[in-house]
C-alpha cells in the first residue's frame, strides 16, 4: 500500500492506493497553521488514521510547497514559512519510525499525471500548475527529475520571453525581480487582466503561455505538458496554445501533446503516494 500526504497551506490530505491505483481511502485534517511541531504531529496522525482504516502499513510520500535543500536537508522555497529551515524529512521518519519521501507539490502533480493520468505512457512529462502560483514539475521514465539544486521545472520565475505591448512595464515579483512568468500566467494575474469569460485577455493569456510554454520545448522537449491549477479548466487553452508555440519552437513542426489534467485536485496527494514506485504493470 502507498499512502500519500498533500501538506498544503490549510489543509493535510492523505491517501491510500493500493498498487494497482485504486484508492483504499482518503481523509484530510486542517493545517496546524505556524505551528511545526504540530504539523509533524497531524502528518503522524493522518498517516496512523489511514493505517488503521485500511488494516495495512504503506510506504509514505510527502508533497509539500518547497523544496529539501540538497546541501543541508533543509526547507526551502516553501510559501508555507514555519517549514522553512526545517528538517521535515528528518523529523517525519522519526514520527513514523520509517523512511518518508518528500518532493514539491509541482513535481508529485507531474508525477501522478504521468503514472496514471494524462501523460501516462509517455516517457518525458512536463507537468505545469497554473493557479496561486506558476509551478512546474519534470517526470522522466516515471522518476521525477529534482536537479542539482532541487528546481528542475521551476520555470515560473524565468522572466517572460519576448515581452511587448501589454507586457510592459514588467510586472514586479514577490521574488524580488520583474517580468516572471507566474506575474503573467498565475490565476490572479488572469483575473485581473478580465478573467476567463474576457476573450481578449484569454488571447494575451494564451500568446504569453505558448511563448513561455515555448521556451520548455526547447530546452526539454517533453512528450506532453499536462496542465493543472486553476486556469487549466479552460478548455480553448488546449487547441490555441499549440497553434501558437510553433512560431517560437526551433522546430519545423512540433509534436508535444498539451492535455489537461486526469487527476484534479487529487493529483498532488496520488503523485506523493507515487515517489515510492508506480504500478508495477501499467497495460
Ligand atoms: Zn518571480
């Protein structure tokens, strides 16, 4: 049994998949919010919930916002800020008397996109979340790929190319720089642009997300780049944005599928439950 944990900012989501995919259960309790301890503790507890639900023991992945510094083991990136300079990994195995696997949440929604969901069966996925933020995961042979400093896929704070016209003045970041492209792509900017029902702003939306998305096919030429987020429910996303990313692809045609999510709102708390391993057999 594979238990997964979606350590967000408001609420602990845990599931149990059996090693086929099917969900054996599923509960979620609030964040201890600033309280780390506490949230060591809710994870322990949702984990032995789900344990005692399900009669069995699971392995158990984590995803969390930010990620585990490769030099010191410790919290970074996270928006969550009482996890930051944190052992979480440390102090979880200790809570839980195993080994946990933890990754950021962009990488465990790319990741259970490609186990199981609409990127399953291809070989390179590029998961992207297009909501609070502007996130991005890589799955390569169904591993997630965490890079030297732990931020491949982290495109969201590469400034946007080619910017022009409505672009400018580059909008500034809470990163401390201008022009990211989650200032340009993330739910709120959509919304203040028009929104989803604003043709208009759809069309800036749709040429800034082909030029950014892009930019990824050309350094990592993906199979498919599966969307999540809030912004990936509209649907002309995926028939306007190929039509426009070829002009920008050095390429002379470009096979990269765009597909929307499989999973929803479950795709965090599947790919964490995935760090372990995916089905043994995919048919
Ligand atoms: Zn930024």
């Amino acid at each position: 049994m594979r238990i997964g944990i979606d350590l967000g900012g408001t609420k602990i989501e845990g599931i149990a998949l059996d090693d086929s995919g099917r969900e054996l259960a599923r509960r979620r309790v609030p964040t201890p919010r600033g309280d780390y301890g506490g949230t060591v503790d809710a994870v322990a507890a949702l984990v032995a919930t789900i344990e005692s639900l399900t009669g069995q023991q699971g392995t158990v992945g984590v995803g969390m916002p930010g990620v585990l510094s490769r030099v010191s083991g410790l919290v970074k990136n996270a928006n969550s800020t009482c996890l930051i300079g944190r052992p979480l990994q440390d102090d979880l195995e200790t809570a839980l008397a195993r080994p946990v696997r933890l990754a950021n949440d962009a990488n465990c929604f790319a990741l259970s996109e490609a186990v199981d969901g609409a990127g399953r069966g291809e070989r390179v996925v590029f998961g992207v979340i297009l909501g609070t933020g502007v996130g991005g995961g890589i799955v390569v042979d169904g591993q997630v790929l965490e890079g030297r400093n732990g931020i491949a896929g982290e495109w969201g704070h590469n400034p946007l190319p080619l910017p022009g016209g409505d672009d400018l003045p580059l909008r500034p970041c809470y990163c401390g720089r201008a022009g990211c492209i989650e200032t340009y792509l993330c739910g709120p900017a959509l919304e203040r642009d028009g929104g989803a029902a604003d043709e208009a702003a759809l069309a800036r939306y749709e040429a800034r997300l082909a030029r950014a998305l892009a930019g990824v096919i050309n350094v990592l030429d993906p199979d498919v780049i599966v969307l999540g987020g809030g912004v990936s429910k509209v649907d002309r996303l995926y028939s306007n944005v190929p039509q426009l990313w070829g002009a920008h692809v050095f390429s002379d045609r470009v096979a990269t599928r765009l597909a929307k999510h499989a999973h929803g709102d479950s795709s965090g708390v599947r790919g964490a439950a995935w760090l372990w391993g995916g089905p043994p057999a995919i048919p």
